[in-house]
C-alpha cells in the first residue's frame, strides 16, 4: 500500500515552447480521403485491417470445411488448401494484426492519450496508410493472378517456396513474387508510421505527462512500435534477397539442389538463414502483437474495475523486459530445423525466461479484479475472456519453449492450437474489447448491448472450443499443414469426429463476428448517445471537447496532467474516478 | 455472475477434456520416454496454474461484482506480494526447464555405439541408405545425383561401393540397437516424423542434420512428413519397420548395394566429375 501523499500541486513544468497552429483540411478529399489527421488515418488503416480481415476469416472457414469434412469439397485440391493456409496466415498476423493494433489503435489513440493535437509528422502518417493499402491491394492481387496466390505457408520457408513443387511458385506464376513486394511494401508503410508512434510519444506529450504517467496502453503500442522497427528489417532484407533467388538466380537461401530429377542452378545458399531472419523478425513480432494487446487490456480491466492496475511501475517494466527478451529466443521455433542442436540449450533458457514478467502480467491483471468494483460491461466481457485464452495459450508455450518437449508437438495441429490461442484468440478478445470501449469516443453512440452480448458469448464459448481441443489432436501426433490425414496407425482414436466439432465451432464463431461487424454499423445511426466519458475513465482521450473530438483533439486548450492514468476509486475524491487532467488535489496519489 | 460460472465451467471442461477424452499420445516405440515424463510434469505445472488463476478470476467477478455502494479498493502496489509471486513463478519455471535440458542433453548425444542409417527426402518420397558392411557411408553430394545414382553417393568413395540403398520403399530397423539417424534432402526441406519414436528433426538441402533413437518395440510405423515441402506434403508417407534381429538379417540380404545398382561405379561416376 503506497500513500504517501505528494507534493500540492503535483508538479508540472511550464510550456516551453508556444503551440503552433495546426493546419486544417478545408476539402472533403483532404479531410476524410488523403487525410493527415491522425484519427482519419486510424479508421482508414482499421477498416482496410478488418476488410482484408475478413478475407482471412472466409479462408479459414474453407480450410475448416476441408478438415472437418475431408472429401466433401471437391474444390479444395491440395494445391488450394495451402493456398488457403498461406494467405490466411500472413494475413492475420501481418496486415490484420500488426496493422489493426499500430496503424488503428495506435493512430487513434497515441495523441489523444498523451494529450498531443496529432502525430509528429501527419504527411508521413498519410503516406504510410496509402503505402499500406498498395500493399494490400497487391497481395489481393495475387488471387487473380496466373497460378493463384503462393501456398508455401506463412513462413514461406526455401528452397520450397520459390520451387514449382509449390502452389503460386511454378514457373511463369507470380504468387510467391506479389508476396514478397507486399510484404516489402507493407514494411515501408508500416516505418514512416511507427517514427511517428515513437516520436509523438517521446516529443509530444501534454505538459506534466510524464513517461511514468502514461496509460499502459501508450506504453504496450510504443514499446511494440520500437521493437517492429527493429525486428521488420529482418524481414524485409530476406524478402528482397528472396526475391533475387527468385528472379535474378542468385543463391542467397539456395543450395545445390535437384528438382525432380533436374539439377538446378543454385549452389551453396542457406535454407536455414532464412529462417533465421524471418524468425529474427516473427518472434518480436508475436509480442508486436502482444504488447498492445497487454496495454490496452490493462486499462480495459483497470477503468471497469473501478480500480487502479494493480503494480503500474511493475508492468511497464514486464512490457519493456517483454520487449528486449522477445529479441532472443528467436530460434525456439527452430529447435528441429537442423541449426546446431547446443542452441536450443540457450533459446530454451531464455525462453522460459520470459515465462516470468509474462506471469507477472497475468498476476497483475487479476489483483486489479480483487476488490474491485467489477462492472461487467462487454469490454470488461471480453478482457476477461482474454486472460483465460491468454493464460491457455502462454502455457501451452511452456511445452513447445522448453527444448525436448518441443520435439514430439513441433509442426503437430499442438502448435497450431497453441499460437491461434496466444496470438489469435487473445489479441483478438482485446480488439474486440478496445473497439468497444472506444466506440463511445469514436463515433459519439453507444453500441448495442443485446448484439455485444451474444457476440461475446459466442466468440469466447466457440473459440476456446476450437482450440482447446485441437491441441489433443496434435498431441496424438496429427502433423499440421496437411489437407487429408487419412487413417494412419498411429491414430488410435479417429480424431475425424472432432475435427468435425472444431469445424461447427469455427463457422458459428465467424457467424459472431458478422453479428458484430452488423453492430458496429447499425448503432452509428441507432445507438443512443453516449456522451464525452460514458465509462467515467481518468486517460485524456475522454475529457476532449467534443466527442467526436475534432481534428486538433482537444480544441482551444491543450489539457495539462496532474496525475497518473490510474486514480480510480482515491479514498477521499468526490467521485470514483479522477481525470488526469484534474488539478484537484487529493491526500492519495500514484506511487512515486 | 454468468461469465463466473462460464470462467468455472471452462476449468472443470477442460480437466474433464483432458482426463477423459480419447485423445491422448500414441504408444511409445523407443527409448525416449524422458520426453513423454518432461511433458506429463510441464501438464501438471501448467494445469495447476492454469485452474488458479481462472478459479480465481471467478472468485472476483462473484465477489467484487458491481452493486450499488461498492467501492473498490486503492491499492497501488504491493511490493511483497509481487515479490512472492515472482519468486514462485520462477522456481515453477525452473522446474520445468531442468529436466527439459538434462532430457535435451541426451537427445543431442549420439552413443558410440550407435549404428548410422542415412534417410534420404525428396518430393515427394523417402529413401534410405545403409553402411554395408564395412560400417562406413561413403560420402554423397546432391551435385553428384543423376538417374542411376538417385541419392547422389560419391563413386570415388570406396566407403560408399557397399552401402545398401533402399529407394522408395520401407526401411526396416532391429529393435533394441541404437540408431543414429542421419537426414538428407536434395531438394527442399522434410522433416523425417514417426509419431511412436517421438524424435524428429528437419531434413536440409545442403547439410545433414541427425536425431537418434533405440527403438523398443516391434512392428509397423508410418513416416510422415512434418515440414511442409510442397503440394505433395500431405501424401509422402512411408514406413519403418522394426525387426527382430534374424528377421532384420533376412531383410537386409534382399537388398541392392551401391556397386550393384551403379554397375561400375569407377567408370560412370569419373565421367558423370568430369562432365560437371
């Protein structure tokens, strides 16, 4: 218990240099099309995420319809299947995922939490969405294209994936080659936006918004935006060398090889480089996804628990731990890819490792629920029903961390059920939750409870249905990536039935989300006011002028902050909740 | 106070999933039951930690539930608490891990006595080469691979005249005598899985990567395909049979050497060097 009472007026330094007029856009087109404000550009990269989102959501319905019900479909060949596999992955983790919590949440929400009238740089902020919807628009491409899109699953593993044993990569198809500019291009799109994340948290908070004072959801989107700076260019340079394999015959990933029965031209390249590289980039970026998610579930917890998060300073620390560890246990999805078998003595260490602030995290969330004041609104809903998908998924990375364990459940439907739960199910609980919780801002309406209620219910009931028990089915030595297992020995109880089960859990989730989608658009017209602070929440964002707030953010006067982002329930205040903004002194304050 | 009794029910399920569902791993078939133990002990840690934390998180929406007049507790930190916590978490991390590593030490290290078997991948199908009787692979090179010479054994090799080559067609073993298992591919990667051995390793154009196993048991076991290799990923299966030692014998009398197959190997494989 810290109460220590501090110093009245809590201290903010004077304004050290005058504010400069913002330009306003006087068009529709520089409005609301090329727009420069940040609020703009976060639901222009948000409905492109969700749009190509649900691209995804339709492939991974027909890859469930060929698991579940295998021979059914005559249209899903093999060749489809991967195709499938391949595009629903990228998808989601790249420009879902990353695009949806950085480009969306991120854009949103970063100048309206540290009290900045927008990003640093709004051209640049411009340019990054139109560079990210190119990227996009290519890889949608690829469906259209001779020979489909590449089906050489989301890793895009060489030699294969440039080989013509593969979908999208025989000779004359462009699958794998609109792949990899899309990929390119998106990394391009996503640095002139994450300079601007990092800087306008750095450069341009409100007066008295100290780092210590940020909302932890400033904190998770800053520190993922650092670490996908450094972890993309990973990417992007086996991406470009890739491409040159691809298309100039160099042998940067190529060793000498023959291709049914034909020798190639390639010699003395590393297949497992490459991996090297992607993984390099692809275990940061897990926690690229990760952190925001952890930030904004914590202030999803803290504002409808009433309570502040329990062990702020502590949790910003996990964040940051979170962020530097992720850098170093890359090769934990490599212990059986040949590299040399004395890393996997390190990689398993740190690993584990990780497990700690991980944990520490997951303690904090549910000691802010104790003795709280718990209003189960739908983003309180669905926070929780991340924490129990999260503690499922992070667990089931115990198994596949630790070294040995790894190796009967490596590239088993285990591992498939396990990053689906950590990096699927849970992120996605808390975008549901933060959509939610910030809809009230974003469009001025409350949504729908009724439809909130049941999209919940059969999100969560239904996700954890498919991916509880898909990891029994790896655990019986099912591989992953196969279209039709048949009936091998080893599979002394059919897991045919329940796959079929996992295929029904996966429609009637995707139905939800229809539901919810439906939602989203009816109450823009049909919700009933909500007000400027309908969660009476402390974080600056919901004490702006106007709701929406309008380009600028804050109107005339840029809010100056006295407090943390957590007073909820101060022994003593007036009400449950002092805003950050609110110079009122009171006996108790944050922990200094 | 229905998503407490949900947050209940999820736990009980899934114990209820775990104990008595069907699904569970296929008998083991050789020497690595220390994985199958590591991965029991990481069920029960994980499990244990698991059932807390959502046990407790129902506790608190039943308890601390919004009513009229509650108010929360302000409650910062507490820095024993977290201390604890941490301390805990690590010794259940540690827990883990050790028998984790000491069980990965005898993964990686091959016993001496252990006999060298080459599986050999290609799209989309497995090969396999033996030492023959002076107990030697000669060497191979993938630049070294044309239709008589399918895994690309080096003729000027004298280890590699006698090695038995078994091309597209099941691989027999003798029970109980070491293996040290040596993958090659000469196209992309593969990944040699046998459910019932529980070791795999990826198969990389380029280099030979190894597991090792002794196998314990007689019988038939698939070989599946664990690292996707393309369009025919799904359907490269095979078959390793484990043997008695007479029966192993026999198998291996029926089986073509190297020399056989290439007829001179001198002659061909010198123009096959010159021609490169």
């Amino acid at each position: 218990m810290v109460d220590v009472p501090t110093p009245l007026p809590p201290d903010v330094p004077p304004a050290e240099v005058p504010e400069v007029e913002l330009y306003h856009a006087k068009s529709y087109w520089t409005k609301y099309i090329f727009a420069q404000d940040a609020k703009v550009i976060a639901i222009q990269y948000s409905c492109t995420a969700i749009a190509i989102g649900l691209v995804a959501l339709v492939l991974s319905w027909l890859m469930r319809l060929q698991l579940g019900f295998p021979d059914l479909f005559d249209f899903i060949t093999p060749e489809a299947y991967y195709q499938f596999v391949t595009m629903h992955g990228m998808i989601m983790v790249v420009y879902l995922l990353t695009a949806l919590f950085l480009g969306g949440f991120g854009n949103y929400l970063i100048p309206l939490m540290v009290g900045a009238r927008d990003m640093v740089f709004p051209y640049v902020n411009m340019l990054s969405f139109w560079v990210y919807l190119l990227a996009v628009l290519v890889l949608v491409a690829s469906f259209f294209v001779p020979g489909g899109p590449t089906g050489a699953g989301w890793t895009l593993y060489p030699p294969q994936a440039i080989l013509s044993g593969t979908p999208g990569s025989a000779e004359g198809d462009l699958g794998i080659i609109l792949m990899l500019v899309s990929l390119i291009l998106f990394i391009i799109g996503f640095t002139m936006g994450g300079l601007n994340y990092v800087v306008t948290v750095l450069q341009g908070r409100a007066r008295g918004m100290t780092l210590m004072r940020m909302p932890l959801t400033v904190w998770g989107i800053f520190t993922a935006t650092v670490m996908a700076l450094l972890a993309f260019p990973a990417l992007l340079v086996a991406s470009v060398m890739m491409l040159f394999d691809r298309l100039l015959g160099t042998s940067f990933f190529m060793p000498s090889l023959v291709e049914f029965g034909e020798q190639l031209q390639y010699g003395g390249g590393s297949p497992i480089l490459f991996q090297h590289l992607f993984w390099f980039f692809g275990h940061p970026e897990v926690y690229i996804v990760a952190l925001p998610a952890f930030g904004i579930v914590s202030d999803l917890i803290s504002v409808h628990a009433r309570k502040n998060i329990f062990g702020y300073r502590m949790m910003v620390w996990a964040i940051v731990g979170i962020g530097a560890l992720s850098f170093i246990v890359w090769a934990h999805h490599m212990y059986v890819s040949g590299m040399h078998p004395y890393f996997g003595f390190f990689f398993a260490t740190t690993t584990l490792i990780i497990a700690i602030p991980t944990a520490i995290k997951v303690y904090n969330w549910v000691l802010t629920l104790w003795r709280g004041d718990i209003h189960l609104t739908i983003p309180m809903l669905f926070a929780l029903g991340f924490i129990v998908t999260f503690v499922n998924g992070g667990l089931t990375g115990l198994f596949l961390g630790n070294v040995v364990v790894d190796v009967p459940l490596s590239d088993t439907m285990f591992v498939v059920a396990h990053f689906h739960m950590v990096m699927g199910v849970a992120p996605i609980m808390v975008i549901m939750g933060a959509i939610y919780h910030w809809y009230p801002k974003m469009t001025g309406r409350m949504y729908n409870e009724a439809m909130g209620q049941f999209h919940f219910w059969v999100t969560f009931v239904g996700a954890y249905a498919i991916f509880f028990p898909m990891h029994y089915v790896g655990l019986v030595g099912v591989p992953r990536r196969y279209p039709e297992l048949g009936d091998p020995a080893f599979v002394t109880q059919s897991v045919d039935g329940l796959n079929a089960f996992i295929s029904l859990a996966a429609f009637a989730v995707g139905f939800a989300q229809i539901v919810f989608l439906f939602n989203i658009y009816w109450s823009l017209r049909n919700g009933r006011d909500a007000g400027g602070n309908p969660w009476r929440a402390t974080t600056l964002e919901w004490q702006t002028a106007d709701t929406p707030p309008g380009h600028g953010n804050f109107g005339d006067e840029l809010p100056v902050v006295y407090r943390w982002a957590y007073d909820y329930s101060v022994p003593g205040a007036p009400e449950d909740f002092i805003a950050q903004n609110d110079p009122t002194p009171v006996s108790q304050a944050e922990p200094t | 106070m229905w998503i407490g009794l949900l947050l209940v029910a999820v736990v009980v399920g899934s114990i209820l999933f775990h104990m008595f569902s069907p699904w569970w791993w296929t008998p083991i078939a050789s020497n690595w039951g220390y994985i199958d133990t590591t991965l029991v002990i990481t069920f029960w840690i994980t499990g244990a930690v698991f059932a807390a934390v959502v046990l407790f998180m129902a506790y608190c929406v039943f308890r601390f539930r919004h009513k009229e007049g509650r108010v929360a507790a302000y409650e910062p930190e507490n820095k024993k608490l977290e201390l604890w916590l941490t301390i805990i978490t690590g010794i259940g991390v540690a827990a883990m891990l050790a028998p984790g590593l000491i069980v990965w030490g005898q993964f990686v290290t091959v016993p001496d006595e252990a006999t060298e078997v080459e599986v050999v991948a290609a799209q989309w199908q497995w090969s396999y080469r033996l030492p023959g009787e002076d107990g030697k692979l000669g060497q191979a090179d993938n630049r070294l691979i044309s239709g008589d010479n399918p895994l690309g054994i080096d003729p000027r090799d004298p280890n590699g005249a006698d090695d038995v080559v078994v091309e597209a067609d099941d691989l027999h073993l003798p029970i109980d005598k070491p293996v040290h298992v040596l993958l090659r591919s000469i196209d992309v990667l593969h990944d040699f899985y046998v459910p019932e051995f529980r070791a795999k390793m990826d198969m990389v154009p380029g280099s030979i990567t190894y597991f090792w196993f002794t196998p314990t048991r007689t019988g038939e076991f698939e070989v599946l395909c664990a690292e996707l290799c393309g369009v025919g990923h799904g359907i490269m299966r095979g078959f390793v049979l484990i043997d008695s030692e007479e029966d192993y014998q026999v198998w291996l009398s029926e089986q073509s050497t190297y020399s056989d197959l290439a007829g001179d190997p001198t002659e061909s494989g010198e123009t096959k060097l010159a021609s490169q």
